[in-house]
C-alpha cells in the first residue's frame, strides 16, 4: 500500500521540561517499572507454579499480569529514554506499532476486567454450577476470544489513524503515540475518523464499564441473603476488583468518549492510566487475598529450602 505520508517521523513534547526535573521523573518511573514487572511475574510464577491457586479467578489473573507487562512495556521504556533526549523523536512506522500495540494491551485489560466480573457473578450468584459454566476448557474459550476482540480492535484503529495523510507539522504534544493527537496532524478533515474512534474506543469502555457496574450491583444484592462470613470473603475479592475497574476505565472513558478534542489534562490522566494500574494490580490482588499470599509465602519458603539443601 502507498503511503499517503510525507511524515517519515514524528517529535514527541514530552511530560516534562527541565533536565533536572526530567532526571527525577527517570528515577520515579524507573522505581515505578520495576515494581510493576516484578510485581506481575510475582503474581504469574505464583499462579502457576503454586499448585492449589486452580480457580479461574487465578487463571484469569494470571494473564492480567501478563497484560500489564505489556501494557506498561508499550510506552513506559520510550517514555524514560526520552527523559535524556532533547529530541524525542519516533519513526512513522513505529509511531503506527505503538498504537497498535497500546490500543490492543489495553482493549485486552478491559475484555479481561469484563471477563473476571463474570466469573465473580457465576462464583457468587451461581455457585452451585460454578465448575460447570467455568470449566477450564471454557476459561481457555474466553481469554481466545478476548484476544481476539482486542485485536479486531486495535486493527481498526491502525488502519483509520495509518491512511490518513501527514504532510507537517510532525510535532505529538505527548509522550506516545495515540489516535487523538495524531489526528490533530493531519492534513485532511478527521471529523468522521474521530466519530468512528470515540464510537470504537469510547463505546467499548463505556459498555464494558456498564456491563461490570450491572455485575457488581447484582452481585451485591445476591450477598444480602450469605452468611456473614461469606459475605466478608466475597466484598474483599469484589472490592478488590472494583478498584482495579475503577483505576482503569475511568481514565478510558475520559480520553475516548469525547469527539476529536485534546485537553491540557490528556497527558496526565494517560499516564495514570499507562503506569498506575499495572503497578498496583499486583498489590491490589495480592493484599486483599489470602490464598494468593500463602501462596507466595509458600514459594517462598520452597526457594529458602533448596538454597539450604
């Protein structure tokens, strides 16, 4: 396909101006990438190597911090190499991956957000065929499917952002590459293509967003008739879970529900976004569940033995 571009590469702003405020934010978000990575391959070698975590809820977490590995790896590494370049430049053609790669990671984290409210409402609600209805073969069946909605979608937004023409400027008041600031670069009429983004994008966070709200209200009525105790167990897994939703889709639905707009706070609430969540999924997970942190523990005290044998 020709490229209907004379732009061979774009120019990021950047989050920050001042090499010594640059070199701090380096340090942070270092700190910040680290914890993440660490925190995520705790929880992956947890799940699978611990031997009891079998419920689908683990097997779904598992491949959440999978996502946010990738998630955060999409833009977290070109972001703090930035921080010591004055001219933050990244190809076309890696401009394009990047989207992609942003737009299907984190499509992929709200399918699987979508999908674990699901096995919490069959948990709860229906517990009695809950091994039935969340078999592992119909465990595999969903994550299949999310991949590959999540990839219909971000292909979508390739294709709309890469036929667009991008004669100059090439300057990206950002520190990745995203849909809403690229359209501001062409030099053609990006009306339509918004409307199809805020309806691509913006309308699926919203309806998956929705769709947990409903999970999570009927949920909590089903808890009125438990026990006191199961109703404990079942808020402190839910709650965690709310959480997680919150942290991530808020931000979502701010930067894709709107038409082709780009606000002064975008830079800002995608960071949060890009950083905070896959950061804290592990801890938001790992504190409010028990079973998870007996079974690090457990790994744990299975690592210090062999060292001592």
């Amino acid at each position: 396909m020709e490229d209907p571009s004379n732009v061979t590469e774009f120019v990021f702003l950047g989050i920050l101006q001042g090499w010594k405020m640059q070199r701090m934010a380096f340090a942070f978000f270092l700190m910040l990438y680290i914890l993440t990575v660490m925190g995520n391959l705790l929880i992956i070698v947890t799940v699978n190597f611990s031997g009891y975590l079998t419920s689908p809820m683990y097997y779904f977490l598992s491949y959440l911090s999978f996502v946010d590995v990738c998630y955060s790896s999409t833009t977290t590494p070109k972001m703090m190499t930035d921080l010591f370049i004055q001219r933050k430049t990244i190809s076309f053609h890696g401009c394009m991956i990047q989207l992609f790669a942003v737009h299907f990671f984190g499509c992929t984290e709200i399918f699987l957000l979508t999908v674990m409210a699901y096995d919490r409402y069959v948990a709860i609600c229906r517990p009695l065929h809950y091994t039935v209805i969340m078999s592992r073969s119909k465990c595999r069946t969903l994550v299949l499917i999310l991949w590959i909605g999540a990839f219909l979608h971000s292909i979508i937004q390739y294709l709309l952002t890469i036929q667009l023409p991008f004669c100059g400027p090439n300057v990206i008041d950002h520190y990745f590459c995203d849909v809403h600031p690229l359209l501001k670069l062409a030099c053609s009429d990006t009306y339509a293509v918004g409307l199809m983004v805020v309806a691509n994008s913006g309308m699926i966070s919203l309806i998956a967003f929705f769709c947990l709200v409903i999970s999570y209200s009927v949920i909590l009525f089903t808890l009125r008739t438990q026990s006191a105790e199961g109703r404990r167990k079942a808020l402190s897994t839910c709650g965690s879970h709310v959480v997680a939703v919150l942290l991530f889709f808020v931000p979502c639905i701010y930067m894709y529900i709107r038409p082709n707009t780009t606000l002064k706070a975008d830079k800002l609430v995608t960071l949060f976004n890009t950083v905070m969540p896959p950061m804290l999924n592990p801890l938001i997970y790992t504190l409010r569940n028990a079973e998870v942190k007996k079974a690090v523990r457990k790994l744990w005290r299975h690592k210090v033995t062999l060292k001592e044998t």
